[in-house]
C-alpha cells in the first residue's frame, strides 16, 4: 500500500532528472509572440540594429564612385589694372606701357562639368571600419534577443498568476459549497433542538471570510489584466481564452552561460573595439583616389576697352563673340597623406584601446556574475521542486483531515470550530501548492534565462 502511495512520486522525481520540458500551449505562444510585435523597446532595438546594417553600406560604399555634375553662368564687369616696365617703339621712339594701365572689360561666362570620383585605397580604414560596425550590429541584436527573453518570463509568469487566482477562487466556491451544505444540516439541527445558533455564526462567519478573500482576488486579477494588457495588447475576453496546464517546468541542470545574450553581445562589442583600433593603426597610410570627367568652359559677348593710345589718342575696343573650350576631358590619380596629424592619432588609437579595456573588463565581470547567478538560480529550482513535492503532501493530508472532521462533526465527536479549522486548512494548504507551482515555474524560467536558451526552448 505504501509503495502504491510513492510511486507518484517517485515517477515525479524522476521526471526532473530528464530534459528540459517547457510545454507552452499555442494560444500562450500568440500571446508572448503579440508582446514581442507591442513591445516599444524590442522594437526600437531592431530598429538600431537595421540603422547599423545602413551605416556598414555607407561606408563600404565609399568605393562606390560619386558622380557630381555642376553648371554655373557668370556675367562680369571689370576694370584690370596694369603695370609693365615702360618700353619704346624703335622707329618713332615711342613710349609704350608708360606707368600703370587701367582696362574695362565685361562679359559673359558659361562653364559645366561632370566628375567622378572615387577612393582606391583607404588605407584599410573602411575595410576596419565596416566589420566594427558588423560586429555592433551583432552585439546589438543580442541585446535584442536578450530583451525578449525576459519579456517571454514575464509574459507567462503574468499569465501563471492569473491561473494562479483562477485556481484559489475554485477552492473558494469549493468551500462555499461545502459550507452551504453545513448551513443547511446546522439549519435543521437548530430546529430540531440538536444544535445552537452558535454553530450557525460560526459558518456565517467563514462565508464572510470566504467573501472577503473573493473581493481581495477580483481586485487582484483587474490589476494582473491591465498588466497583461500592456504586455500584449490583449482584451480581457482575449485574456480569458489563453487556456493552458498549469504544471511544473523540468529542466536539465548540465547548464552553462555559453550563450547567454548578453556575454555574447559584450563578445561582439568587444571585436568591434578591436577592429577600431587597427582603423585608427592604418590611418598613417595614405588615400589614393582617382577623378574623370569632362568640363564645358564658354566665354561670350565679352568687351574689352584699352585706355588712350597717345599715337592715335584714341581708346582700343576689342570684342570676342565666343572662346569655347568643349569637351575638355580630365582623367587623374590624387593622394592624401596625414603625415603628422599633432598627436591626435596616437590619441585615438589610445582612445580606442580603452574603449577595448573597458569591454573586456565587462565581459569578464559578466562571466563570473552569471555564472553565479545561474548556481543560485538552480539553487532555488531544486527548492522550488522539494517545496512542490511537500505541497502535494501537505494537500493531500489536509483533504483527508477534512474528510475526516466531517464526519466526526457529523457525528458530534468534534465542535465547529475544529470542523471550520479543517476547512481552512485545506484551502490554505491547496492554495499554498499552486503558490508553489507558479513560483517552480519562474525559477525553471529565470534559470532558462541565465543560460539564454529561453526564446529558443520556447518559441521553436
């Protein structure tokens, strides 16, 4: 007979020695999926993640040639001052450029090109560039995913309680039932001279405790649907129909940190860092570029009006129609180098280098704290598990003093406040186990966590 009674247990037991078994049902899957698609900081999280992929193409496409076209029209209006060493016509003995010579000249000029440009050689600044910007862009999204993980935890523990509050008002009609069911056959025994108004006040006085428990449950489950609606975006009818079986998580205990998103988020960090610093490293080498392209020069209707010739004593006007250059093709090579920049590129390059240290120092300290908090986390699961297990018990012990005080109430054998005390004793001990449970239950979740298994155990 005892053996009969252990082997639930035993079966139990050894169900929490196998694999991880997290059993999520499909409307609960919707509704953690509906909170991830609401939630505003996953969102503006992959946002970043998509704003980094755009930055990486802009800078790799830096050798990508740039065309640039321009026009401009000019009009001028001038006067050009001129001053030549004073010279003599031979034959007449003529002085010429006799001191400084003033010119008016206008006109009109039209010039456009076409011109391409692009880099050939970077120095490996945007090869260095672009993979520290990949290895943000990875960082980033684990950070992302991290985020979702302890929004999946929330989710269903904000759910658990709700099944939590749905299970103690069940034991509380169950003890309304039951105590209905005493009102009754004490009703009948007061009558019958066979009890006293006593008995009746004291199961009155249960049902208003009973009543009182059932206010304090409906303001706590308004308060846990406001929440879930925040989470989801779910109704209260939508709310109502996520149906699932409360029932412990099992989960391996061989678990590491290895994937946690966070560690691996700081891992990327940290590669970026180092990618940074060999950018800042090949910085003394030169850029090479190349340019082409064609330019369109036009003077036109340009005048040009000399001062008083003493030989003719009369001013020169010359006119041009058109001077055209078209097309004018250009083809080149162009370098920049920073040969010495003041000091401040052994400044970014120390820069950088800090920027390294300080992640790695993170990445360390990371390692240790989750490792520890991933023992402590197993810690309270194999807790969480004995507690289960000695609430069943407590459960089952407290059903079957109930049964028996009924009877022995029944019987006259025990008074009505000992028949009462069963009462509570059993909803405080059912209550209890399902407190238990949901508590199994997170622990099972955060230890999940930690390892940054969640999402994947959960949603796949």
């Amino acid at each position: 007979m005892r053996i009969k009674k252990l082997l639930p247990i035993l079966a139990c037991l050894l169900a929490f020695e196998g694999k991880a078994q997290i059993d999520v049902s499909p409307s609960l899957q919707e509704a953690i999926q509906k909170a991830i698609d609401k939630n505003a900081s996953i969102r503006n999280k992959d946002l970043e993640v998509e704003k980094i992929s755009t930055e990486k193409k802009s800078v790799w496409n830096k050798y990508i040639p740039k065309v640039e076209g321009s026009a401009n029209y000019m009009y001028f209006d001038t006067n050009i001052t001129l001053d030549l060493p004073t010279g003599n016509i031979p034959v007449i003995n003529q002085p010429i450029f006799d001191g400084k010579q003033s010119f008016d000249s206008y006109g009109n000029v039209l010039m456009g090109s076409l011109m391409a440009k692009t880099v050939l050689f970077s120095g490996f600044q945007i090869e260095n560039g672009a993979k520290a910007l990949e290895q943000k862009r990875i960082g980033t999204a684990y950070l992302s995913e991290a985020e979702k993980e302890n929004l999946i935890k929330e989710v269903i523990h904000s759910f658990d309680q709700v099944h939590l509050l749905n299970e103690v008002e069940k034991l509380l009609n169950d003890s309304e039932k039951r105590l209905a069911t005493e009102t009754k056959r004490v009703e009948r025994a007061i009558e019958e001279g066979l009890a006293i108004p006593y008995d009746r006040d004291k199961i009155k006085l249960a049902n208003l405790e009973l009543q009182s428990k059932k206010i304090e449950l409906q303001g706590k489950r308004k308060v846990l649907y406001q929440k879930i609606n925040y989470l989801t975006g779910y109704s209260e009818n939508q709310i109502k129909e996520v149906e699932y079986l409360l029932a412990p998580y099992v989960i391996s205990e061989d678990l590491s940190v290895e994937n946690k998103q966070e560690l691996k988020a700081l891992e990327s960090f940290k590669k970026a860092s180092d990618y940074m610093i060999k950018k800042e490293k090949w910085s003394y080498l030169p850029v090479l570029g190349a340019f082409g392209g064609v330019t369109y020069t036009s003077l036109f209707d340009a005048t040009m009006i000399t001062p008083e010739i003493p030989m003719v004593n009369s001013r020169l006007y010359g006119r041009m129609n058109e001077f055209t250059m078209s097309p004018n093709w250009m083809v080149g090579l162009s370098m920049k180098w920073e040969i010495f920049s003041g000091f401040e590129r052994k400044h970014k390059i120390h820069e950088a280098k800090i920027n390294a240290e300080q992640v790695q120092n993170q990445l360390d300290d990371a390692k240790e704290k989750f490792a520890l908090l991933l023992e402590n986390n197993l810690a309270n699961y194999r807790i969480q598990n004995q507690k289960y297990q000695i609430g069943l018990e407590q459960e089952k012990v407290a059903s079957n003093n109930l049964n028996m005080a009924v009877r022995q109430y029944q019987e006259g054998l025990i008074n009505i406040s000992e028949r009462l005390e069963a009462e509570n004793d059993l909803f405080k001990a059912s209550a209890n186990k399902i407190q238990i449970l949901v508590e199994q239950r997170l622990s099972a979740l955060e230890t999940l966590s930690v390892t940054g298994e969640l999402t994947k155990t959960i949603l796949n």
